[in-house]
C-alpha cells in the first residue's frame, strides 16, 4: 500500500531534550515537507527537500533540523525542544513539484507533540 | 509574498444547502490552487486541483483571477461533507505549498 508513515503518533518530553520524528515513504516521492498545524495559523512549512541531499527552509525552520540521505526517509530533529514547538506534525511526499499543475502531496498520518 | 486567506475559521450549514468555503490568494504569478480535506481522524488529502476544473464528490472551485479567488462550492451539502478544508497555493522557484488557515465545516441533520 502506497504510504507515507511517521512516528512516533504521540510524544510527550520535557524542554532541551533532543528527539526525531521519522518521516518514510514508499512512492519513490522526489519531493518531501514537514508541516506543523496549529488552531488558527493552518499547515504552516518547516522545511522541505526536493530529493536526496537537498533540503532547504520552509516559513518556520527555527528550532528545527532535517536531513535526507535517503530517497524514501526525511526526519525532523528537534535539538532542544521548546514549548513553543508543542504542535501536530505532518510529513508529506509527493513527485517532483515541477510537474504542471502541481503534484498530490500525500500526507502522513501526524504526530503529536507535546514538550513541557 | 504569497498568502492564502480563508476567512471563516467556522462553518455550519443544514444537510441539502448549498455550502460555500472562501478561499483568496494573493500572488504575483500564475496561480495553482488545490483544496485539501481532512475528515475527522484521517490524513489530509487532496480534494480537487484548479487546473483539472473537476468535480469530486459533488464539489467544485472556479479560479476567479479578478477576483483572486477559488472558492470551494457545493449545490447540496451532506452530512459526510463535515471535515477541514485548505486551501492552498502553489509557489516559488521551488514550487512551495502555502496553505490556508482552514475552514471547518458542519453540516447539521
């Protein structure tokens, strides 16, 4: 089944503490994001890569890292987590965004975050 | 900058009325606007796209360029139709999804 997986689905930690998010799919997806949503702001981006090796900021990269050594794998590291990154996280995939009209982006089902 | 507006953060509508869920953009190139859905405990997913001018499950959004607008429209709402909806935009040289802030729609018995 084609999909885009992530986990934990649930975390709760306490501030400074360094944790990772996994991000995998099996599309073969040129393209993966990370999203956060928040009551009222909507899916704002984190960061995102358009293949192996390339990755580069979203609108909110600030307390947040990524890497992408593999195609299907792009995980969220958070160094130091602050309160303010209590948040839900969607990773996503799609093909190259190049395409006309624009890919589908399939989305992962979120992870919920909490940091005390 | 891009921006996506969706004005209504609440919607309610009675099931078999019509239901309209604002979306504008602004944008200095040629606009590729989606609408994104989530039901209640599942993965965002696409809904329709601009360029496809289809219709999914009864739903339909016309790119208004005068106006800057894609509003999502439905003739008759159901009860199922309850979920999320974003709008979004797409952008850049790297082709960046901005989204709106999302709607959340009620259709009541």
């Amino acid at each position: 089944e084609a999909q885009v997986t992530q986990n934990p689905r649930y975390l709760i930690t306490v501030t400074g503490k360094k944790l990772t998010v996994t991000c995998s799919q099996n599309m073969n997806h040129e393209y993966m994001s990370w999203y956060r949503q928040d009551p009222g702001l909507g899916l704002r981006q984190i960061y995102y890569s358009m293949n192996v090796e390339v990755t580069d900021k979203g609108d909110v990269p600030e307390g947040y890292k990524v890497s992408r050594k593999e195609k299907r794998n792009f995980p969220l590291i958070l160094e130091s987590p602050s309160p303010n990154q209590t948040s839900l996280y969607f990773c996503a995939s799609s093909r190259s965004p190049g395409l006309a009209g624009g890919p589908e982006q399939y989305f992962g089902p979120g992870t919920r975050l909490t940091v005390t | 900058a891009q921006r996506v507006t969706q004005p209504e953060k609440l919607l309610s509508v009675f099931k078999g009325a019509p239901v309209e869920l604002k979306c504008n953009y602004s944008y200095s190139g040629s606009p590729e606007l989606f609408w994104y859905v989530q039901y209640s405990r599942q993965r965002l997913q696409l809904l329709l796209r601009h360029i496809s001018r289809e219709s999914i499950k009864g739903f339909t959004a016309d790119l208004n360029k005068g106006e800057t607008s894609f509003h999502l429209k439905k003739p008759f709402a159901q009860e199922e139709d309850s979920a999320m909806y974003y709008c979004a935009l797409i952008s850049g040289s790297a082709r960046q999804l901005t989204f709106g802030s999302g709607t959340q729609l009620t259709v009541l018995p």
